[in-house]
C-alpha cells in the first residue's frame, strides 16, 4: 500500500475556541499556532510526510466575498 506523503490541514475556529475557554480572541490564535507547530514537529519526525500545507481563512477574507 502506496501512502500520501502530503497533510494537508485546514484552520478554523480560534475565535470559536477562545468564547469557549473565555479567553482573549489573540491568545486563542497563538493556541492554534502552537498546535500548528505541534503538528508540524511531529509531522517532520515521520518519514511517511514529504510536505504539510496549511488553510486559513480570516474573516475579513470571508467579508470580501460579499462586497
């Protein structure tokens, strides 16, 4: 069996997060960019993944759409 060497992963919900922990909407982002590195930590010490891409949309992104 062939494994995919690419992760592709997909941001969302800092903002969601920090209403639910009561915390401040920045330190809810550094959470989620931590995870970020986490993830990229432990990606990088398995031979398996070649390359790890990331997805985030902002809301002032999404605010364009309807402009």
């Amino acid at each position: 069996c062939k494994m995919n060497k690419h992760i592709s992963l997909i941001m969302d919900g800092n903002r969601r997060f920090g209403k639910k922990e009561n915390i401040d909407e920045s330190e809810a982002y550094v959470k989620g960019s931590d995870k970020a590195w986490e993830i990229c930590e432990y990606l990088a010490k398995n031979e398996d993944f070649t390359h790890i891409s990331f997805f985030a949309f902002s809301k002032d992104n999404n605010k364009r759409r309807y402009e």
